[in-house]
C-alpha cells in the first residue's frame, strides 16, 4: 500500500513540470539518509514517458549509463530486448488511468477524493515501479522503497524551485556525455538543502558468468558417448516474462539454443530463472541434454562472449573445439532464433488460434495415440492443466493416459514372493549408508529411510531418476503433486521401479539445495524386512542448514 506522504508528493511534483526544462539525461544526485546516494533522471521532454527515476548507487547508475550509450542499431533483437531489461531503478511515473491495475487505480483515485485533488487529462495517474535486470517492472517491495521516492521527489520539487530564478548550467546541469565528470548534488542539512559537487563513481564492468563444469559423472558419461555433430549454440533470454507465483516478481527465462549445424537439430535444454547467480545450473541442463542423445559433440561455435565464457571450461574437459565466429557462419541458429522470435510476435488473437488448433488436434487422438507424445509435450500439457486453461474433456483424456494411479509401471522386476534389497546410498565422497529394505517398499518408504540414515528433516520436495540422470524425464518419480502426470513415489513400489543388482539411480531431495545422493543396488537377498534397516554406516553425513555465523 502506497502511502499518503509518497502520492502527496507525487502530485506535487506533477505540478512543477520539471520534464520541461530537464532532459532525461540532465543527470543530478541526491543524498539519501541512509548514506546513499540516488543518481536521478527527469524523463518526459520527448513526451513518450513521464517519469522520475533514481538508480541507486554506482550500480544502479551504470545501468542506466549503458542503456543510454548504447546504439541499439548495433544489437540483434534479442539481445536489444535483454539490454533494456537491465535498468536497476526506483520510478515515480505518471500514465493513463488503463495503464493501472485495478488496485492500483482505486489506491490514487481514493487519495485523490480524500484531499480534493482531480484527476484529469493524459498521463495524469502516479504509479510507483521497481525496475530489477532481467525481471518485469513491478510494484514498490518495502517501506524503504517508497521512503527513497519519497526523498528523491521532495529534492526534484526544490530543484525544481531554484530553477525559477536561475538557470540549469547556473546550477551545473549540464548534458551528459563520456567527458561529464561531476553533477550537482543536493543534500538535505538544517532543514533544507544545499547544492553541492558530486564525482560520478566509475562504471561497473559488466562481466560474464564462466561456469565450471564441476558434474564428474556427467562429463565421464559423455566422454564414452558417441561423438556427433558441429552445434552452434547461444545464450538468449525470452521475450516474454513468466510468473511462478502470484507473489512474486516476473522474471525473463533465460535458455541456450544449441542447434546441430547440418541437420538443424535442437538440443532440448530447459530454461532457467536466474543465469547470473547459477550459471553452472544451465551448464548442467546442456550436458543432461547430450547425455540424452546420448551424443558428445564434435565441436561447438558461438558468436557472443557470453556463450563462449559458457562453453569454455566444459569443451576444456572434454577436449571439444570450441570457435567464436561471425554471424554469417552459423546458419541453423539464425533459422531458430528466428523461429524462437516469430513464436513470441504472435499477437493474443493468433496464439489463441494456435492453441486452440493443437487442442482440437490432441482431443482427436485416441488414448494409444495420446500415449506416443514425448515427454516434452506431456510435460507442457501438465503445465496447461494445472493452470486451468485446457478444455474438461482433454484434461480427462489426459488424467485417464497419464495419471500415476492409471499409467502401467515403468519396469517390474520380480525376484520371488519375499525379498530384499541392499542399496548403497552415498552422497558426497567417504560417506555413505548401506540400506535393507524389501522389494514391496514404496519409493516414498526408500525416501524416508535415506533421510532418515542422514539425519535430515523431511521439509522438502524430493525424486527419483531411476535412469541415473538428474532432471531426466525418460524414468522418474516425483513426491506427490509436484508433476501432474509423473509416476508418483507414493504409489509405486521398488519392484516396480525395476530395482536389480547393479543398478545405479539418483535421489534428489529439497529442489533449491539439489542434495543429490548417489544410489547403487548392491544385493538382492530372499528374504523380506519388516522396515527398512541401516546395516553399514561411514563418514559424517553433512549439515543439512549449516550455521552460517560469523566466526
């Protein structure tokens, strides 16, 4: 909830039109309470946006320095959307009663009626907005956030005053420009404020994630795979921003578009919320793709720094040739980025009748039809119906096909009326746990029992990847509603997960902290057990929320 001192002066600030005698790039800077200092910009003299925006800090500041230097004649489109994205800000702007939503619109409409202000005209409405890279603008987060604004508003209204009687350059308001080397500062002291001289910080280089590619089993696997293909490959953030939660703020995805050159063969690596902070999550999801083509490539070519830095350390250990080349080089990518494109310019009315025309496709199939779809589609159409926006009678097609209590069992091994196995549950190197535990014993059962050998909380999500594969959809088990038409660990048995005398398969518990144990078959003995038993026990297991208190 925005709060009264923030919109009065909202509309204060209105009222002095300081966009008609600023430019945007008319920079100047306010020292804020907590020690801070907000670099400012006064937008709307070019009459599209109407705002006031503070970046915070050298940070803040040199993301609006690279937006505003950059020629985005010299950028291809999607890198030109990703660019804009970056902008680090506070903005008080001003917009149409139809650029609200509701909330937003009944909020000023009811400050406004309470202190007799009218409301009229275009661009009359104050909206407040937090700008975060790579993430939509969204609502003010805290108290602190309207609190800057707040401070950031009330000195534009003083400058705003001292430009009556003098002029901007008498004030050091000068046009920026890679020579600009200082701007005014107003500080507020005795009850009101000077103007002083401020260096501007030096600009924050911006740098690229270089993941390590740390997944040993993964890359020893892709060592004895085949060796096929020239892929060309580059990083690309959608266009288009996805929300998980209500709460939370949109974000844009970021994916890799890996491509083999001469079939034009795509690479299926799922897309990740947050490249900066885990860059070595995507490296994980590219290597699980080729594990599932079960393909190591022969080289890999990219035209950018920050897919180069990307595929650097992993083509190092797999001895891969790695090439940075021009654009007019890698001809499959160009066709995908400019399907990846035309698939997001859809206007609402054309994806509508795209998706209505896959709905009537998929409602015209039979059950077996249903069931040859890849797992790609499968997983989408969960996606579709847990949202609701699929018709009742596909969803019940689908809910008979692929619902875990209707779908047959993956495998079924059957090792005599009572038996047992020994599984060999390690995580991390020296320590491990053996585990007996009976062949009619759920995988929810095994789960429990490897928490338990550990000493860990059940508070989390958890799965099993039978084919040994973190995140592969070719045979797994997920605890009970995380994945709609997943085989559920409730339901099925280690019999029917097809357990037998070597195998290996991963145990994936608290999706966020990935703790991954590594699991082995080690025997199959006739006899049962009435619960599960740990019969060897070595090393230390780990702190599951270690005490991060400073020493």
């Amino acid at each position: 909830m925005i709060s009264d001192k923030l919109y009065q002066l909202a509309f204060e600030y209105k009222k002095t039109k300081l966009w008609k005698t600023l430019w945007d790039t008319d920079i100047f800077a306010v020292a804020l309470s907590d020690g801070q200092i907000g670099y400012i910009s006064v937008m709307g003299a070019g009459g599209d946006h109407c705002a006031l925006g503070v970046y915070i800090g050298s940070d803040g500041l040199s993301s609006y320095l690279r937006v505003l230097t950059t020629d985005p004649r010299t950028l291809p489109p999607l890198r030109l959307r990703e660019h804009l994205l970056q902008q680090d800000c506070l903005q008080c702007a001003f917009e149409n009663k139809s650029e609200l939503s509701k909330e937003e619109h009944e909020e000023a409409k009811g400050y406004a009626r309470t202190h007799g202000i009218r409301i009229a005209g275009k661009k009359a409405y104050p909206q407040f907005k937090k700008y975060t890279p790579n993430r939509l603008p969204w609502h003010l987060q805290t108290e602190k956030e309207q609190e800057i604004l707040c401070q950031v508003l009330d000195a534009a209204i003083e400058l705003s005053k001292r430009l009556e009687t003098s002029s901007p350059d008498s004030l050091g308001l000068v046009r920026f420009d890679e020579n600009t080397r200082e701007i005014p500062l107003l500080r507020y002291q005795d009850e009101g404020y000077v103007i002083e001289k401020t260096e501007l910080p030096p600009e924050t280089p911006l740098t690229v994630p270089s993941p390590t590619a740390s997944n040993d089993v993964g890359i020893a696997s892709l060592k004895k795979a085949k060796k096929s293909g020239i892929w060309e490959c580059e990083i690309i953030r959608f266009p288009q921003p996805i929300q998980n939660d209500p709460e939370e703020i949109p974000f844009f995805p970021i994916t890799l578009l890996a491509v083999e050159s001469s079939s034009g063969y795509m690479l299926q690596v799922p897309p990740i919320e947050d490249y900066e902070k885990d860059p070595e999550h995507l490296l994980n999801m590219f290597i699980e793709g080729f594990l599932k083509e079960k393909i190591c490539p022969i080289s890999i070519k990219t035209r950018d720094a920050r897919t180069y830095a990307f595929a650097e350390s992993l083509c190092k250990r797999l001895k891969i040739k790695l090439n940075m080349v021009g654009d007019t080089e890698m001809p499959a990518l160009d066709e995908a980025e400019e399907n990846f494109i035309a698939h997001f310019s859809m206007d609402e009315e054309e994806q509508m009748d795209s998706l209505n025309s896959v709905l009537d496709t998929l409602l015209g199939l039979d059950e077996r039809q249903l069931r040859t779809l890849p797992d790609e589609m499968v997983n989408i159409l969960s996606m579709l119906a847990e949202q609701g926006i699929l018709p009742d009678a596909l969803v019940e097609k689908l809910d008979r096909v692929f619902s875990p209590t209707s779908a047959p069992p993956a495998k079924q091994k059957q090792t005599g009326p009572q038996h047992s196995y020994v599984i060999s549950v390690s995580l991390g190197t020296g320590c491990y746990r053996h585990i007996q535990i009976g062949g009619g014993c759920t995988l929810l059962e095994l789960h429990r029992a490897i928490l338990g050998a550990f000493g860990f909380m059940d508070d989390h999500a958890h799965a099993f990847f039978m084919d040994n594969i973190m995140w592969s959809e070719a045979d797994c088990y997920y605890v009970t509603g995380i994945k709609r038409y997943y085989r559920t660990t409730r339901k099925y048995t280690l019999d029917q997960a097809g357990l037998s005398k070597d195998m290996s398969f991963k145990y994936v518990f608290d999706f966020g902290d990935e703790w991954t144990f590594q699991c082995r078959v080690l025997k199959v003995l006739p006899e049962d057990t009435d619960h599960p038993i740990i019969i060897k026990s070595k090393g230390e297991a780990p702190e599951q929320y270690p005490s991060w208190d400073d020493e």
